[in-house]
C-alpha cells in the first residue's frame, strides 16, 4: 500500500516511490567482470533487500564483492562489468534496464553514495560549499542565489566548526575527518531516500570513526533514510546496523539481525569471522585465523559453496548443486549443506 | 649491563618544529610542539603500546625514536647506550642502528617494487651487516623460516604476493639483522582480519623466540589489547596516561583515555551509550600555553583549575601515571591496600 505522499516526482518525468516496502530490492544479482585473464565472477545470485529507515552492513573480506554489490546499485561498476541476471528495483524503479538519463535525475538526490577516500573523491580544486552548492542546482530545486546559503547550512549540519569561512576552503586544507563530513554534506545535501557508505570511516582515527558513524546514524534517523554499511569491520556493523549480510567471494552467505548472527551464527564462515575479530576475547591465542584464501573467481570449476574449500564442516554434497537456501526465523537466511547447530 | 635496566629509556625528549612569520634575523617566531616532553621506558621482552589520534605526535616520536630526525632537548638511552646525541646523519654508521628496526604500516608501500622479497630482505643485511654470498643466503632463508615465509616466494615480487606475504616480507626485513628493539607502526592496518590474526600469532611469537622488544603503535585498540604488556596513550605530543594495559582497559583514568576507548566498538556489543564524545578539535599545537590543559575545552570534567595549572603526569597507582587533576576514581582506588601517590 502507498499513499500518495511518498512518491517522488522527479525531472524528466522520473518517479521514485520512497514508501515503497522494500524500498531497495536486489534479487538474484549476478555479475561478472571480462578481463583479459579470464572472466571474473564477482557476483552470483546476491538477494537482499532494505526497508526505509533500516540500516544494513555488507560485511565481508576485501575481494568478497562488497563494493562490487554497491557500484552496481549505484551503476557505477567499471566497464568491464557485466550483469549477467538477476534485478535491482529501487522504490519502484528497476535500475538496470533504466537509461543513464534516468539514472541522473535519481543518483545524488534520492540515491547517494559516501566514499571510501574522500580526499580522492572530492573535487580537488573547487571550495567544499561550491561543490555542495553544485548539488543542489542540479538536483534541489534551489536558485543560484539561495544555493551559497543552503551549502553552509548543510557544513553546519554535519557540525563542521565556522561553516561560512570553511565553505571557501579546499579539501586539502581540511582534515581527514573534515573532508568526510564535507562528502555526508554532499550525499545528504537532497535528502536521499537510501545512502550507501562505502567504508566510509576506513582510515580516520577511532574517536572520528565514532563522531562520523554517529552523524549519519543521527541523520539517517531523522530523515528516515536507508542506509547500505559497506565494511570489514564486524564490531562496527554491529554497533550500527540492524541486520548484516555476510559475503564471501562474491555470495552472501548469511542474512540476520545484528543480535541474532552473533548469538547464533549458523554459517561456518561467518561464525569464523566472528572469532577472528579482536574485541570479544581478551588473549591472542584465542583468536582463530581463517585458513585458506579466497578461491580464484576467473576459475570455470567454482564449486556451489565458494567457501566449502575452506570449510571444516565440508562433506561429499557440498560440491552438488544447488547450494541449498535455509531460511530460519526472523528472516535469517543462510546459505550452506552443513550449518552449524543452533546455539543453546 | 644488568638485565634490569630498560631496554630503552627515554626522558624529557621534545621535538619543536619551527612554524609561521619569520623575523628579520629569519628565526620562527612561533614553534610547533609535536613531541612535548617525553618519556618512556621499553623493558627488554616487553611490549608497549602507543595509541592517540593522528597529528598527537606518534609519529614524530617513532622517528626520533628510529633516529631519522634529531630530538630539540631530551636524552635517548638505548642498551645502555646514549644514542640521543648522535646526529640522524650519522646514526646510520653506528651499531645500534642495526638494533632497532622498524615494520612499516603498509606492507606494498614500503616494499621497493622493483626487488624481489629476498632482495628486500638481503638490503639491511648487506648495508648493516655487510654480508655476501653463502653467509647472506642462509641469513635470509633463516628470516624468511622465522616468519613462515615459504622459500619459493623470495624470487617474486611485491605485485605477486598476497597482503599477508607482504606483510611477513616486512618482518623478516625487520628481524633478519637481529635488533633488539622493533617498532611496529600498525603492521596489520591493512590486511583482513583472517590474516590479521596470524600476523599478530606471528609477532607474538617472534618475540618470545627472539626475546625482543616492541612499541607497537596502533589505532586498533582491540588489537594492542592483545599483544601490549603496556600503554603509552599519547595527546599532543605528551603521554596523558601509562600503565599496565589489562588496567587501563579495565578502568581508564584519564578523560581521554576513556573516550578513546569508549569508541573502539566491539563485536556483538554497542557500545552507543556508554560512549564519550569529546566535542570540538584538538587544541592547536603551536605554542600552547604551558599552563592550560591540552585537552581544556573537549574535555567533560573542564574545571577553573584546568585553565590555570596544566597538570603534569603523576602516579595514580604504582605503574599507573596520568596527567589529569582529577582521574576517574576505578584506576586510583580499585585496590585499596595501595597507597596513591601524589593524590590530594
């Protein structure tokens, strides 16, 4: 059920419903890289979705197709990149078969990203309040003249000190941390309906990570946005993020509610993960390393389970397909022949 | 030399870089306090770690402490030995310098990529060793075994060893001119935490086969919880709290301590309530007033005091030392049969 207060009328006639449940659908994605050493199967059949409001980390080494999955909401994935099946609707809209103009009207107003290095990703030599300006002329319905204005609201917002003198300053004269509150000013200038932080506190030091998370929690909050975590990190997935999807060489392994996939990972590898991160244990020697590496994803014999050459649970069936989709209560999902049991 | 003195024992060290206007005669005006009056003791076998945000002068110290920069006032005694007065140009000529070594942060940048990983690893043991042919070879053979590096990848190069194969390449370099004293600058920043686990597996290891010492310097405070004996946390240039790690992690005396800590999240645990948020930016480190608190302004506990007497570092507790008028009550009366020092 909609009611007409959450559509979304954009130019061109582009109209994306942000009351939509869910609002953002990835079904079945697959997706798969030709280079010239071979092609790169960095997705297969990824499925998850994301209500407004809901805050949702993909977790997973580096190579396990996180970002993959977010370039691809986004249509920002390399060349090379090709979907091979599978779907992305966002609020109504199937973005993959959407044409580019379409796709403009939506990314950076309702659909925004916060990336990794936001001193590559800013405009280096444009002050920060121009380039939040920028924005809102080509999406906010804001005049030349009120746009300056808007811009400093928005640095003020995001609480960088002085915001009048720091919109004439360039990304080089700001911070690490500064510089990434100028790209949350950035993406949250139109009040996107789903906000994608790619690591967005990779780098920063531990109290700015906190200051940064809390603000787009805080934000995301307010506005009732959805927001995608995409991290390694585990203990910072979970401090914000109400479910975590687990992925491992371009599958997602694992579906759950933060509370329910630490009490109760049922996941051979996720229940690796878990172990493998410091914080929980107080002794190193009770950390358990993974063995193993990722397999090669250009290999034409990828077994069905991508972990199962990994795994300690491994039996003769983990190499018949198909790989097995238990869904548990509560909407755990998990992907596996031989989970673990059920903890107490 | 008796067992009993530090390895390393430093005191009183400060690094001033001159900053801004220059007068006429072309001396600063201004001087930029990076290191403020350290000192440190490193034990031999012990491991002690070094936290604080970037730009609190961690770096600055390592490097004084690796002896590439010369210290403006403050005695270095290493192995008995004042290494502190001999001149960065020249420290590459005297024996200690073979002693302490460093692991580099990012294992693919501090790699020449143009060497194999035996090249990287034969360069400090040609230039401060002056080994050659057979001698060099087993040296080599016998780092790369140490740190489980499999002989077959010495003849590859960077681009063909995965993070976890750079990153033991940086420590066999490290250890295979035999030092006493290795530094390592967040050695496993880098790399996912399933090889993270079995590099720091690695290192503690190494150091009980080698009876080495380490300052491991860290924004991962999981992590140096695991592998420290002690803490050093470090705001501005100065030491704000040492001790004993399981102590400082159990009951953190200094303000800022606490909020560092309350920012490291955890697996499975949020940790959004209890934190401390310390408002605002560090103060400048220009020359800062010698009579206010350098955390005054970000600090909860800000009193009349603060502002008028900046407090020095004392012990709270034997081992434990903090520079703050009013330590949180848990690291000064949490054993009761001791008497505190220096309290009021």
């Amino acid at each position: 059920m909609n009611d007409a207060g959450t559509i979304v009328e954009l130019r061109r006639g582009v109209r994306i419903d942000r009351g939509r449940t869910p609002l953002l659908a990835v079904d079945q994605l697959s997706l798969e890289f030709r280079t010239r050493s071979g092609i790169v199967r960095a997705l297969e059949n990824i499925s998850f979705d994301l209500k407004r409001g809901e805050t949702m980390a993909l977790v997973g080494e580096s190579g396990s197709g996180k970002s993959v999955t977010a370039y691809a909401i986004m249509g920002i994935n390399d060349e090379a990149a090709r979907v091979t099946g599978g779907s992305i609707v966002f609020g109504g809209l199937d973005l993959l078969s959407a044409d580019r103009k379409t796709l403009d009207e939506i990314r950076g107003r309702e659909l925004a990203i916060i990336f990794q290095n936001p001193r590559v990703a800013l405009n280096p030599i444009r002050p920060i309040g121009q380039q939040i300006a920028d924005v809102l002329l080509r999406h906010g319905n804001v005049t030349a003249r009120e746009a300056p204005d808007r811009a400093i609201e928005m640095l003020a917002k995001v609480r960088i000190p002085d915001p009048k003198r720091r919109a004439a300053a360039y990304p080089f004269e700001l911070s690490g941390g500064m510089c990434q509150r100028v790209m949350i000013a950035l993406a949250l200038a139109c009040e996107p309906a789903l906000l994608i932080a790619d690591e967005p506190t990779t780098g920063l030091d531990i109290t700015t990570q906190a200051v940064i998370m809390d603000l787009v929690a805080e934000l995301a909050a307010s506005q009732h946005m959805a927001t995608l975590l995409i991290t390694h990190d585990l203990g910072l997935a979970s401090e914000y993020c109400d479910r975590i999807a687990v992925m491992h060489a371009g599958h997602i392994v694992e579906i759950a509610r933060t509370a329910d996939l630490f009490a109760n990972p049922r996941h051979p590898y996720t229940a690796k993960l878990i172990a493998a991160t410091p914080g929980g244990v107080d002794r190193l020697d009770a950390l358990t390393s993974i063995t193993g590496n990722l397999p090669d994803l250009r290999r034409n014999n990828l077994p069905p389970c991508r972990y199962s050459e990994r795994c300690e649970r491994r039996a003769a069936d983990c190499a018949e397909p198909p790989l097995p989709r238990r869904a548990l209560s509560d909407g755990h999902v998990l992907f596996c022949q031989h989970p673990l049991p059920e903890a107490p | 030399m008796s067992d009993a003195e530090p390895l390393l024992d430093v005191a009183g060290l400060r690094k001033l870089y001159p900053v801004g206007a220059r007068d006429w005669r072309g001396a600063a005006a201004s001087r930029l306090h990076a290191v403020d009056g350290v000192s440190l003791t490193i034990g031999r076998g012990e491991t002690v770690g070094l936290v604080g945000e970037s730009g609190c002068g961690k770096s600055t110290l390592v490097r004084l402490l690796t002896r590439l920069i010369d210290p403006s006032d403050g005695t270095i005694r290493f192995d008995g030995a004042d290494v502190g007065t001999v001149p960065a140009r020249r420290f590459g000529r005297v024996p200690q310098r073979a002693q302490i070594q460093m692991v580099f942060q990012d294992a693919t940048d501090s790699l020449n990529p143009r060497f194999t990983a035996g090249r990287s690893i034969a360069d400090p043991l040609m230039r401060l060793r002056g080994l050659s042919g057979a001698a060099l070879r087993a040296r080599i053979e016998e780092a790369a075994r140490l740190t489980g590096l499999p002989p077959e990848l010495l003849t590859r190069f960077p681009h063909q060893l995965s993070g976890g194969q750079k990153a033991r390449v940086g420590i066999a370099r490290a250890i295979a001119v035999e030092p006493k004293l290795l530094i390592l600058d967040e050695p496993t920043s880098a790399l996912d935490v399933s090889v993270q686990v079995v590099i720091l597996q690695l290192l503690e290891d190494l150091k009980r086969r080698l009876n080495l010492s380490y300052l491991f310097v860290s924004h991962d405070l999981n992590v140096v919880r695991l592998l420290c004996d002690r803490i050093l946390v470090m705001y501005l240039g100065r030491i704000v709290e040492s001790g004993r790690a399981a102590e400082i992690f159990r009951a953190p005396a200094h303000p800022y301590t606490k909020a560092l800590l309350s920012a490291v999240p955890t697996p499975g645990v949020s940790s959004r309530e209890r934190r401390i948020a310390l408002p605002g930016e560090p103060r400048s480190p220009v020359d800062p007033d010698p009579t206010i608190c350098a955390l005054y302004g970000r600090c909860p506990k800000g009193t009349e005091r603060c502002r008028s007497e900046a407090p020095a570092l004392r012990e709270i507790a034997p081992g434990r030392y903090a520079a703050c008028h009013f330590p949180y009550e848990g690291a000064v009366s949490s054993e009761p049969r001791l008497a505190v020092a220096g309290s009021r």
